[in-house]
C-alpha cells in the first residue's frame, strides 16, 4: 500500500518542524523569563526612586530645608512618575513651590531625553515638563502638539497650556477642527484648565470663521467654559438650524429663559430624539405656561419623547406631584397616564435616568 | 510494530477501511499544515495589533476629563436561581468607576430566593414602570426599583432561557450602550471604561469585547480581584493557556479586520438600537452571544452601513472555569453545539457579496478549523494509531508527527504568553511562567485529544438533532478564589500582578 505521508520528504520536512517549533518554544519562553526578570529589576529601581523623591518632594511643600542633587541616570523615570503623582494632588500655587526643586536635579534635561523614548516615557516627560513651567520648553514641547498618537499630542496641548497659555491657545483651538482623534472629553479638561481666558477667546475667534458644522463642535466647549459668550451662538443656532444634529446638540446646551419661545418650536419637530432635547430644555428653562405646549408630547408615539416631557413637566414652576395627578386626569391616551406614573414614581423614590 | 496488535486492528477493522484510513492522510496532513498556519498568522496580526495598543495604552496617564464624556452605560445582569451569587454580584457591579451607569437585573423565573435577596439587599420596590416590548420575551411580571441605591433595578419575568432575559433587559434599559455581564463574573473596576472606550475613538462601533480570564487560583475581596495567580489543579491550569491562546489570538486577531465573529457572552458592549434592529438575542440557541454577533455582521453589511466590531486586549472579566471533568465536558459540548448552531443559520454571511473579510475570510475559517476541526481531529487521531498498530506507518513516523504536532502546540501556546507578557503581564513571577509552560507542553498529551472529542461528540448531538431546548447553562464551581471577609481594596490588574509577583 502506498501511503503517501511516509515519504521521505515529508518526513524530513516533519523532523525538522518538530525540531524548530521546539527549538522556538524554548526559546520564546526564554525570552519571556529574562523579559520578566529584567523587567521586575526596572520596576523595583523606578519603585525606589520614586519613593526618595516622593518623600523629597513631601518636605520641600512642607518647607524644609532639602539637600538636592542632580538626577542619576536610570532615576529620571521614577522621578518623573512621582513629580507628575505629586503634581496632580496640588493647586497651581503648591505646584510653583516644587519648581526650584525640578530645576536643581535638572528635571528638564532629565525628560528632554525622555522625548526621545517610548510613547509612556514620552507622555510623561511631556507633562512633567509642563508642570514645570519653564518658558525655554515650550519649542520642544510645540512639535508633539502635532504627534500622530492622541495620547501624545493631547499630553503636548496640556503642557504647552501650563507654559504658556496664550501662545499654546492660539496653536491647540484652531486644531481642534481637524482633529477627529482628539476625544472631546480631553479638549474640553484641557480649555477647562485655562484661566487666563484665552480658551474662550480663541474659541470665540474660531467661531466666527467657522462653518455652521464646525460651530457646533466648538460650541460644545464654549459652553463648559464660557456659557455668557456660548448663548449667542446657540442662538444663532437654532434660529437658523442646519440640521437636526446642530440642532439636538443645541437644544441640550441651550440655559437661557429668554430662547424657550425658540425651543418651543422644536416641539413639533418630526424628529423624534429633537422633540425629546425640546421638551427637557423646556423643562430647564420654561415657565408654567410651558405645560400646555408640552402636555400633547405625553402622547407621543416614542417613548423616550413621553418619558422626557413628563419630567420636564414634574420640574416646571408651579408644577409638582398634585399638578401632575390633575394632568394625568385629563389625559385619555394610557401612554401618557402610564409615564407620569412612572415618573412621580421615580421622583418619589429619588430615581431617575 | 508488534503482530499481535497488527492481528487485533486487522481483526476488527476490515481492510478497505484501513485502506480508506490510509488514503485519508493528505487530508489530514493539509489540516493540520492550514490550522496552524492560519493560526500563527493570526498569532502574529495579534501582535502587531497588542504592541500598537499597549504603547498607548501604557501612555494613559491622561488630563483627567474623560469622565463626563464617557457615555452612559446600562448593565444587563441576567440571572436564574443565582440567590447565593446575585448579590454580591451587584455590589461587585455597583463598584465600578464608570461615572454613569445603571443596573438591570433580570430575575428569569427562579425557584429560589433570588427575587427576595435582592428585594432585602437594595431596598427595591415595585414601580409601575411604562415598560416597552421591543423585543418579544415571555412576560415580565413587575419591574423593580430602589430609592436607596437609584442604579439598581430589576426585571422579574417568567422564565424563558438566558437570551430571554437578556432581551427583556434590553427592553428595560435606558442608555443607548448596553453590557451584558454574567452573574458569576468578577470584573474590575475600570472593565467597563475600558471596553467602552472604542465606543468613544471610533463612532462606527457598534459591539465591544474584552479578554476573560480565568478566575481560579485568584484572590477576590468584596466582590473585586485582588491577587492574580495560578490555580492549584492540572484541569483549570490547562485552560487558563487555553484562555490565553482563545482570546489573545484567536480574538485580537480577527478584530483589526473586523472579523470578529464572537465577543463572549459573559462580558460584552453592545450599541442598543443595533442590537433591536436585528431582533435581539435568539433564545432557540445555546450560542446566543456568537449568534448574536454574526447576525450585526450581516446586518450591516446588507445595510451597507459602515461599522465595526472589535475586541481590546484589556483583561476585563474573570470567570471560574470547570474543575472536574464532567462539567467540562458539558460546557464544551454546549459551546460546540452553540458554534454549530450560529454558523448553520447564518451561512448567508459565508462568501456573500458584502461579506468582507468576515464573510470571506473569518467565517469560513470558522466553519473549517472550529466546526469540522474536531471531526477531521479525531477521525486523525484513530486513524494514526490504526495506522501505526497496522504497520502502515511505521513508528518512528508516527512519533516524528507526533513531535511535530506537540511542537507546534507548544509554540501557539508559548506565542500567547509572550502576548500576554508583552501586554499586561500579569502572572509577574518567573515560576509562574514555567509552570504556564509546563502546562503548554502537558496539554498536548491527553486535554487537547479529551477536548476535541468533547467537541467531536457536541458536533454530533447538534447534527442528529438531539438537543433539548436551551436552558442556563450551569458548571460546578469550587469558589476557592473567593475571600469572604471584607478587608482590602479593588485592584487594577497591574496591581493584582504586583501584589501577586510578591505572594
């Protein structure tokens, strides 16, 4: 009988797999070993240093008097990693007294040559160097405000911010358009960190050459830190909308009493999630008489469209749990009867989406 | 080879089938080549794609501010006779430091006192919610909310089988992302931050899974892990390389190309309305998360919508594995019959149109390496041995396909520890390492062969129709990772790893 797999050939080809795929096997699990070994001697050197600067670092906010020297090599990692720690627990104040004590063990050269390293050294010489505010670092942090990693040129936007606001405004804002990869809850802690202003300012600046599009993205972190100046555009926004996103996103900013007449005309919307946004911005900034023009959205075909007016109703002026019982009398649609119970429910028990 | 043995195998095997046998080894040998090379290129895709991830991921010491731009989250937490389990489970969940979130249980008939326990644990009463049946499930009898802890609520229907009840959940919930835990999983207190967070970099995705670990041989404290470790046996120690090799390769790899076909059912985010649209969990089948999965696959593809499905190498959820050989057996029998099931209903997907790599690549993958696998497996293994005992292959012929076979295993196992290391690297000690190994190598003497029969015998209970209708599925569980007093604190992986190198 001839069977095919005894041939030399392929057993020749089978002996040699067997032998390197064994070969390769231990080798591999070598690796793993001696990574494993070197990496738990790195963590424990990084751990040691962290805890003498953690402990330097503690007296000098104390205001002792502190003997420094310049950082050894191989410290500069966990220097770096307890001055960033240490940093985050401080106000702004705090953190200019650990400014001297960053210059002595020359903190800046120290994470200059940290840029050079992986992306986590990279990040975190970044943002220790913003911490130091030091005006020299800010043409070697600018480049990294154009990293193609987020993380990195998100780390860049926060310590260009801390050295100098104004110039480091005037380079993050008008980026924010074109990165899509920034996450918005980044940017905005970022703007929300400023306090010179100029966050708002060239925000303000970005929005007049905006498109409508734009205006919606920018709007957004106008409102977190300016919402005096955001108003207007909203405003604008809705009174003449270019879409039922803008228009959404619009109708969930919108803290002004003076646009309800505005918002009201979203009620109708054929839109479902706009009639929702419309009814619980009334809810914020309605009054009484808002209640009749939202009760026939209690018997909307969408749920979430009943569930948000009657809530918006329960917390209108004037408005409460005797109220809403009289309104739910009147109604003849089940749908609406069902979501205010729903909702004195929740209100009674203190829950709510 | 003896002629005793030769004389008993010809005895019992009539020559043409030996014969047949014989001839049948080009098959064989071409599976064997196919598998492990399409599994060490997915083993190598994986990596590229766990360096990438991990370079960032290790740079994420990030301006605080995420938090309220992290959308809300609803938890489906379905559960059935789970009275001694379900309520540390929520205090588990109500731990997590996600900043929006709520969590649904849903009591699916149990006998036990698992409505009770939860009615007493959180205070919960009935409220006439206006629930909406999007999804058909059997009925729900009364929903249940909490003025003391307001995230907590729950679903109390009659039973009707865990994708039942998940469905009622998703009726129920009112965030547009929803994540499915089991009642027996442990997760971490950022596991939803971080199989969330694909959600918020890349608006086409529409499913998320994360990494399971195996719990035994962990510590867990007040519901949290606190010391990552090895266990103790041979049986779950096998399957914690298994884990690994499953989820770091086997997942990670098909993820770039967004050909996942499964995200487990144990842990997973899904986007709400997408999940509606396709009908919801299919409760005729006992593969309703791969099911599940393959369905949005061919959902958006038809619909031409550009999306994604993906998969993080984070460790988000630990679950114990089997501890005896019985409910091993059971619960492979049950994923096999599950895999049968989901590939056989959706084979629109195989070589369509808009299939995409999953259509074209993944799902075909599937049905030749994990459907027919275990029957080209052990059809491989009887006619080796009958081969070898019969003389017909010599052997040293026998045993040089035999090195090479464990060779290979070994190297796709020791592949997804160096996954491991290169990403969390949570089993920290050397030891650990060597005794992972160990079991790399052992595996491929007994656990690989037990398991592919398993399967070999789940693919034949689906064939011939013998299956009753899905149920939960239940496994014995020894619970010896868990500590019952209440001291110490939740730990970031990293930090279990730390704690545990130290043990």
């Amino acid at each position: 009988m001839d069977v095919s797999v005894n041939g030399p050939m392929l057993l020749v080809a089978a002996y040699w797999v067997a032998v390197l795929t064994l070969a390769l096997g231990f080798g591999v699990l070598a690796i793993i070993v001696i990574l494993r070994v070197h990496a738990q001697g790195r963590d424990r050197r990084d751990e040691r240093a962290r805890q003498h600067w953690l402990q330097v670092m503690r007296e000098v906010l104390a205001g002792h008097e502190v003997q420094t020297r310049r950082l050894d090599r191989g410290e500069a990692s966990g220097f770096i990693e307890a001055w960033n720690a240490t940093h985050d627990t401080l106000t702004e104040d705090e953190s200019k007294r650990l400014q001297p004590l960053g210059r002595s063990v020359g903190l800046v050269d120290a994470a200059r040559g940290m840029l050079r390293g992986n992306y986590h050294d990279c990040a975190m010489a970044i943002i220790a160097m913003g911490h130091q505010r030091d005006h020299g670092v800010f043409d070697d942090l600018a480049p990294f405000l154009n990293d193609r990693s987020p993380i990195v040129s998100l780390c860049a936007a926060q310590a260009l911010g801390q050295v100098d606001p104004p110039r480091a405004m005037a380079m993050f804002v008008p980026m924010i358009l074109e990165r899509e990869d920034w996450m918005p809850g980044n940017v905005a802690g970022i703007l929300a960190r400023n306090t010179d202003g100029s966050a708002a300012l060239e925000l303000d600046n970005s929005l007049l050459r905006a498109s409508t599009s734009s205006m919606v993205k920018l709007v957004r972190f106008l409102a977190d830190i300016d919402p005096g100046r955001a108003a207007a555009v909203i405003r604008q926004l809705l009174v003449s909308p270019i879409d039922d996103h803008a228009v959404s996103v619009c109708l969930q900013l919108v803290s002004d009493k003076q646009d309800a007449p505005l918002v009201a005309d979203f009620l109708e919307s054929p839109r479902w999630h706009v009639r929702m946004h419309a009814a619980a911005a009334l809810g914020r900034i309605g009054d009484a008489a808002d209640s009749q023009r939202l009760e026939p959205l209690l018997k909307d075909k969408v749920w979430w469209v009943r569930y948000r007016t009657a809530q918006a109703l329960l917390v209108l002026p004037g408005m409460g749990e005797e109220a809403m019982r009289g309104l739910q009398l009147r109604q003849s649609d089940a749908f609406g009867r069902d979501i205010i119970d729903q909702v004195l429910s929740e209100h009674a028990m203190g829950v709510a989406a | 080879m003896n002629a005793a043995a030769h004389a008993v195998v010809a005895g019992l095997l009539p020559a043409a089938w030996v014969q047949v046998l014989a001839s049948m080894q080009w098959v064989f040998m071409i599976y064997f080549v196919a598998i492990n090379l399409g599994y060490l290129i997915l083993n190598y895709i994986s990596a590229i794609q766990i360096v990438r991830y991990m370079r960032e991921y290790r740079a994420s010491y990030l301006p605080p501010g995420l938090r309220e731009y992290q959308p809300p989250v609803s938890i489906v937490l379905p559960a059935h006779n789970e009275e001694k389990t379900v309520v540390a489970s929520v205090r588990s969940l109500l731990r997590t430091r996600y900043p929006e979130f709520e969590i649904v249980v849903v009591n699916d008939g149990s006998t036990d006192g698992t409505r009770e326990a939860l009615i007493e644990a959180f205070g919960l009463v009935k409220v006439p919610e206006a629930y909406r049946a999007r999804l058909q499930t059997k009925s729900v009898e009364a929903v249940y909310a909490s003025a003391r802890c307001p995230r907590v609520r729950m679903v109390d229907k009659v039973q009707g089988g865990k994708s039942d009840a998940i469905n009622a959940g998703v009726n129920c919930v009112r965030y547009p992302l929803f994540c499915v835990v089991d009642a027996d999983c442990i997760l971490q207190p950022d596991s939803i931050s971080r199989v969330v967070r694909p959600f918020l970099e890349d608006r086409r995705v529409v499913a998320s899974g994360g990494v399971l670990r195996v719990l035994n041989g962990c510590k867990v404290e007040t519901g949290m892990l606190t010391k990552v470790g090895l266990p103790n046996r041979w049986l779950p120690s096998y399957q914690v390389v298994e884990y690994l090799r499953a989820f770091l390769f086997g997942r990670m790899g098909w993820s770039p190309m967004n050909a996942l076909l499964i995200i487990s059912g144990a842990f997973g985010v899904f986007y709400k309305e997408r999940v509606i649209a396709i009908g919801g969990y299919r409760d005729d089948t006992v593969g309703e998360d791969m099911d599940l999965v393959i369905r949005l696959h061919r959902q958006m593809r038809e619909e031409k919508r550009d999306s994604r499905i993906v998969f993080v190498p984070d460790p988000v959820c630990w679950t114990e594995v089997p501890t005896d050989l019985r409910s091993l057996r059971h619960q492979r029998v049950r994923w096999q019959r599950g895999l049968a099931e989901s590939l056989w209903s959706n084979l629109g997907l195989m070589f369509n149109r808009r299939g995409g790599v999953a259509g074209w690549v993944a799902f075909p993958f599937m049905l030749v390496f994990e459907f027919f696998g275990p029957i080209i497996e052990v059809v491989g293994y009887f006619a080796m041995i009958v081969l070898a005992l019969t003389g017909l292959v010599p052997l040293y012929s026998f045993l040089i396909f035999l090195a090479a076979a464990i060779g290979l295993g070994i190297l796709l196992s020791v592949n997804a520890m160096v996954l491991e290391e290169l990403s969390f690297g949570l089993y920290a000690r050397p030891v650990q390492q060597l005794r992972m190994f160990l079991v790399a190598v052992l595996e491929n003497f007994g656990y690989r062969q037990l398991n592919s029969c398993w399967r070999f015998y789940g693919t034949l209970l689906w064939l011939f129709g013998l299956r009753k209708r899905p149920r939960w599925g239940r496994i014995k569980r020894d619970g010896s990772w868990h500590q019952g007093r209440a001291a110490g604190g939740a730990v970031l992986p990293e930090e279990a790893a730390e704690r545990s190198s130290h043990a």
